[in-house]
C-alpha cells in the first residue's frame, strides 16, 4: 500500500486554479520528488498532504489516514519542514528541539539529533545567529523529532551554499536509508536528480509527467551527439549508412554524429572494424534540465 | 498539559531575554514612582490634594503604564511577529495547536505583571510609606479583570494588525489612550471631569485600582457634579471589554 496516496486532488484560491487534478502515490521508503518552476502547485499540494488546507475535490490519505479528519494522529508521524518559516531569535537550539520533542508521544534521541545534524556545537546559540544552513539543518532536525514515518521537505536547499547543499542531500540520504519515506519539494533540477527515487513534474497545477529522474530524460531524449576525434581520416559514409545516426558534422578535427537508440555502440563497433581509434570520445545525452523543455515547452528557471 | 507547562517555560525564558519588556514592563513601574518620591513635594501632605501625597494618589497610574506596555505593546508584537515569521504556521504542522503559544504568552506577561505589581506595592510600601492595598483581595480583583481587558485588546490588535509593523503601530495607539486615560500624561486631579470619567471606564481601570488600594484617596478624583460609579460597575465593565475583546480577537485571529 502507498505511503501518500494523492487522488484527483483541485485546489483554487478565488479564481486562481492552484491544483489542477494532481494524482500520484508514495511508495514506502521513497524519496519522492515533486519539481517545478515557482506557482506551479507545488506547496499547495504538500500543504494538503500535511493538513494545512483542505482540497476543494480529490482525496488524499496520508499512512492510511485522511489529514484533515485525523489531523492530530497525522502531525504525530509527519514531520514536516516548512518553506519560510522561522524560529524566535532569541530561542536557543537545545530549547527548540526539545519544546518540540515535547510534543510528540515518541521523541527521537534529540542529542543524537544534533550531532547527525552538525548541531551539536551550536547548542546553546541562539536561533538568530546562526547561518543559513544551520538554520535549515534545525529546520530539519525538528522535522524528525518526532520519529516521523514521513518527512515532507519544502525547498530544502534554498539559500545555501554548494557545500550545505551537498551536505544537506547527503543527510537527507541518511535519513532515508533509516526507514523514512521522504517527500521532498524543489525547483532545483540538480536536486531532484541527485536525489529522488521518483519525480513528478508539476506545471501549472498539473503533473506533466511522473517518472524516475532517468526515465523522464529517457522519454525527453530524442536525440543523443557522439562527439571525438578520429585518430585517421574516415569516409562519412560509414557512419551515415549505419540506421541509428541521422546526421554528420564536421567540427575542426572533430566528427559530431547526432542518432538515436544505441548510437555510441553502433559508431565504435563502425570505428573498431575500420581500425579506427575514437580520440576524445564524449557522449552528450539530454539532462533533465532538457527533459523539462520538452515536457512543459520552457526552461525551469526563467 | 505538560506541553502547556514546556511551552509556558520556554516563552518564560524568552521574555527574560527581552531587556525592553523586562525593564519597561516589570521593573519601570516601581522604579519611576520611587523616583517620583524622591521629589520632597511629590512625598510630602500636600495641601493640594487635601493633605494627602501625590505618591499614594499617583500609585496605581505607575500600574497601568506596566500593564499597556506589557498588554497592548509588547503581546501584540510578540504575536505578529510569530505569525509573520512563521512561528505559528510551523506549530500548526505538529500535533500541538498554535493557539498553546498564545496562552503561554499570555501566562507569562500575567506573572511578569504579577511580579512588576507586587515590587510597585512593596517598595511604595516600604520606602514611601505608602499603605498596602485596603481592600486586597479587591484590589486583586481589579488588577485581573483589569489587565484582562488590557491583555484582550492586545490580542485583538494581534489578530487584526497584517503585520509585525502593523501590530506595534496599532498598539501604540491604544498604549497612548490607556496611558491618556490612566493619568500618565496628566495627573488626573488635573483633568477636567469627563476626562477623569474616561478613566473610570478605561482599561485596565485606574479608578478601581485607586478605590480598592487608597480609598480614602479615591475620593480626590471625585467631584461633587460627577462621581465615580460603584466599584462593582467599573470591574463589570472591565470584564465586558476583556470578554468582547478577547472572542473578537478569537474570531478574527488568523495564524499564518
């Protein structure tokens, strides 16, 4: 049975279509992906997974409970980390986790909590000194806090820098690799595809498409470049001949084969007949940065 | 219960960690009429006011500068900026109702009142001589019912200001009419009639306050066109204004 399961589900602010019959389910120790560019739906449906709104139609069941009706029980295994929201300047780390360790029947080890989390130096600093990425890492401590069986993470990663970026996905693995099924919210490519197991698109309150982060490339991928340089002179021909390459170009010393299905293997096997050795052999396959042009017709960020 | 007694420590804490309230609120009361009292004219019988002390008459005005800083300056910013921060909203996603913090807060500054009104009475008591409250357990009564009307005012400046910014604009406004009205500005000796009504009338209530801890005082500010209303009058009125206050501030409060 799915973790999350998410039916059918429409959402308007006033004559703003937020959701527009969003559909899809969590599997149990998932990290699941929702992507897409800002006001594409994304924290409105979150926001009703966890109990903060409630939908206009569709259903949503969350650990077999329904979140506006079993609210109390859901906050008890939803952890949840918030776009935006902060903490009082003046309360200190130790305090926050332990108030909100305080709420939860079956708080986690809090000073385990801190040290996973590269807090435990910081313990007694208050909230309003520390970095950006300190902040975000008590953010998501207090998400787990209570032994969460769900985490919903809400643009984890936004304002840190590369370095807590990385060390933020690689504790969010971590923290998946302890049980936790993982919902995590980004408008960063990088993110969703070092990171999620599955990944739904969302644009304009719908999902445009809902795949692993390899197979939504696969289904953007048309085409794929083999680009290098061959150590002798080699007729066009060869290649051209071959069903899998569409084109040829000539680029300097460097031949760029454009083709589809297993088009490197088709042009090395063509090569290694003729005794020609592949220099500087490069692959240049769609991203999902490219996947995401072709699902929704635009770049993400714009 | 028990996370109501954690989330009432942890807000404890951090109104101890906040200089202006502490010192405003709690402290500023006692220490400005001791002040006053070490002008020699301010402590001394006073033909002017019938052979009294400004000090004794003065008392329960220093009580009310306590209470609206407390109630309508520092609970409606406190509450915005939770809102605004997004401290309320982050609340709401745990099995603990964000409506826990506002008690809390509540709790605290009520103590924090507590303590300032008890170092006001007791060092006017032990360094001006000024008697402990005649009718005490009145006098408690009217320090409740009065800063609960002040308090739910402060929550419904909380609950109709969109903002941090807001919020503390709006208070000032009913700060200074408190203030106005419980002879901070002006003793109230000095105002004409309707004026020193006003205040009978006006949270938290001055009249009651000087009533139940100076009786025989409590006359001063009564003339014979206008004399203040019955004691029972003026707390009903009170607990009127904490009442309608308190379920406007519940209707409109909104927690993100």
């Amino acid at each position: 049975m799915p973790i999350i399961e998410v039916t059918n589900l429409h959402k308007r602010y006033g004559d703003v279509v937020a959701v527009d019959d969003v559909s899809f389910a969590v599997e149990e120790g998932e990290i699941f992906g929702i992507l897409g560019p800002n006001g594409a739906g994304k924290t409105t449906t979150v926001e009703s997974i966890v109990g903060l709104r409630t939908p206009d139609r569709g259903t949503i069941s969350v650990l077999g409970m329904d979140p506006q009706r079993e609210r109390t029980e859901l906050r008890e295994r939803v952890g949840v980390q918030l776009q935006e929201s902060r903490l009082p300047d003046k309360l200190r780390v130790w305090e926050a986790l332990d108030l909100y360790g305080s709420y939860y029947r079956r708080p986690a080890d809090r000073q385990k909590l801190l040290e996973v989390l590269g807090l435990a130096d910081k313990r007694n600093a208050p909230y309003r000194k520390l970095s950006g990425g300190q902040k975000q890492r008590l953010s998501i401590a207090l998400a787990l806090v209570g032994s969460p069986k769900v985490a919903v993470l809400d643009e984890l990663t936004t304002g840190l820098d590369p370095q807590a970026r990385r060390d933020t996905w690689d504790l969010i693995e971590q923290v998946r690799d302890r049980g936790v099924t993982i919902l995590l919210v980004t408008h960063f490519m990088d993110e969703a595809e070092r990171l999620c197991d599955r990944l739904a698109i969302i644009d304009s309150g719908r999902i445009a498409a809902l795949d692993t982060p390899a197979g939504l490339v696969a289904k953007a991928e048309q085409e794929q470049r083999v680009r290098f340089r061959p150590s002798a002179p080699l007729d066009d021909r060869l290649l051209t001949d071959l069903p899998e390459v569409s084109s040829v170009q000539h680029s300097g010393h460097q031949l760029v084969v454009t083709g589809t299905g297993n088009l490197l293997h088709a042009v090395t096997s063509v090569l290694a007949r003729n005794q020609i050795v592949a220099q500087d052999l490069r692959v240049e396959q769609a991203n999902l940065d490219d996947a995401f042009v072709r699902l929704t017709g635009r770049p993400l960020e714009q | 219960m028990s996370k109501l007694v954690k989330t009432t420590i942890v807000e404890g804490k951090l109104f101890l960690r906040e200089p202006m309230s502490v010192g405003f609120g709690v402290l500023f009361p006692a220490g400005l009429l001791l002040l006053l009292g070490a002008i020699p004219a301010l402590r001394e019988p006073s033909p002017d006011f019938d052979g009294a002390r400004f000090v004794e008459f003065w008392a329960p005005t220093a009580l009310v500068i306590g209470m609206a800083i407390l109630g309508v300056q520092h609970i409606p910013t406190v509450l915005a900026t939770y809102r605004e921060q997004g401290v309320l909203r982050r609340l709401s996603t745990t099995p603990v109702h964000p409506a826990q913090v506002l008690v809390a807060q509540l709790i605290v500054v009520m103590l924090a009142m507590l303590v300032g009104t008890a170092l006001l009475v007791g060092s006017a008591w032990l360094v001006l001589d000024v008697p402990l409250p005649d009718q005490p357990l009145l006098f408690l009564a009217a320090f409740l019912v009065g800063f609960g009307a002040v308090l739910a005012l402060g929550l419904l400046v909380a609950a109709v200001a969109p903002n941090a910014r807001a919020a503390t604009g709006f208070g000032t406004v009913v700060f200074m009419l408190i203030m106005f009205a419980g002879g901070v500005y002006l003793p109230r000796f000095l105002m004409p009639d309707f004026l020193v009504r006003l205040g009978d009338y006006t949270p938290p209530g001055v009249q009651a306050l000087l009533e139940t801890w100076s009786g025989d005082l409590a006359a001063l500010s009564t003339v014979e066109s206008s004399a203040a209303p019955p004691l029972a009058l003026q707390l009903g009125i009170m607990a009127l204004v904490a009442v309608v206050a308190s379920t406007a501030a519940a209707r409109l409060f909104r927690w993100e």
